[in-house]
C-alpha cells in the first residue's frame, strides 16, 4: 500500500515537471507568467505634462473595443553599476521618471492583423487634449520565449 500511495503521489508532480520544460530542451522551464493583449499608450512630453486619462477606441473588421483608463508616469531603469565581476557580484538599478504618462489598454481579441486606433487624451477638468488616429499591427508576444507558447498580442501607440 505505501509503493501506491508513493506514486500517486509522484504522478502529478512528474506531470508537473514534464509541462515546465520547452517541447525540445529539456533544461527549458517554462513559467506561469503571461502578457496580456492590447495597446501600450505612451504621451510624450510636452504634452504629457497635462495628461490624465486616454480614451481609445480599436477597431478592426467591423468590430470595436472602446475603453478609458488613467495615463500614470512612465519609468526608466537606470543602470548603477555592478560591485564586481564575480558570480557573487550584485548589480543594480534605480527606477526614474523618463517625463512620459503611460497606459496599457487590454482588448483580449486583439487580432494579429491591423487595426486602427483612435486615442482621445483628456486634461484633468475632461477636456480633449489631442485626438490621433494610428494603424497599427499587433505582434504576438512570447513572455517565457518562443519554445513556451505565446502571450497576448500587443501594439504600441507613442503620441506626440
């Protein structure tokens, strides 16, 4: 009875393990993680100064996902150096402001085929700080790599 309970046991873990791993490197694991579809909406300055929100409208063969979210301060990483070269070695990095307002706006059935993109952003009282109209091309996205299946598709829209 122990020798069943050990393998009832052990199957789901080795089903586990043989999931992780990439279809032809068995050293490949691959993770949980996913990307979500949609359109990364960047303001650049001077405009983003006076950036609150994005309204956006995304359409493609008669279909159209519409959404308002709020623009938050886009971030850079700055590189601080490494204390040495060692594999004991630790490197870092700050996070700051790059003066962009950001926003990812998901639409799920983001197609891998163009769509067109209206944006409206809005100041703080409402009122529509610059309207553009962009084409774009979502691209599959592969957040553990391509030998672990793809992520959401995604675009990204830069208004000036």
């Amino acid at each position: 009875m122990h020798r069943l309970r050990t393998a009832c046991a052990a199957a789901p873990l080795a089903l586990l393990m043989a999931c992780g791993g990439g279809a032809d490197d068995p050293s490949r694991v691959c993770t949980m993680i996913g990307s979500s579809a949609g359109i990364g909406v960047s303001v650049e300055p001077p405009l983003a100064t006076q950036a609150v929100t994005v309204r956006t409208s995304v359409c493609w063969d008669g279909v159209c996902v519409d959404d308002q979210s709020a623009l938050t301060p886009g971030r850079v990483a700055v590189d601080q150096g490494c204390d040495g070269d060692g594999p004991d070695s630790s490197c870092g990095a700050v996070m700051r402001s790059d003066g962009t307002m950001v926003s990812f706006v998901e639409v799920p059935e983001l197609p891998l085929e163009q769509v067109e993109v209206t944006t409206v952003v809005q100041r703080r009282d409402g009122t529509e700080l610059r309207r553009d109209v962009a084409r774009v091309t979502p691209q599959a996205t592969y957040p553990n790599g391509r030998k672990c299946g793809r992520g959401g598709n995604q675009a990204e829209l830069s208004i000036r």
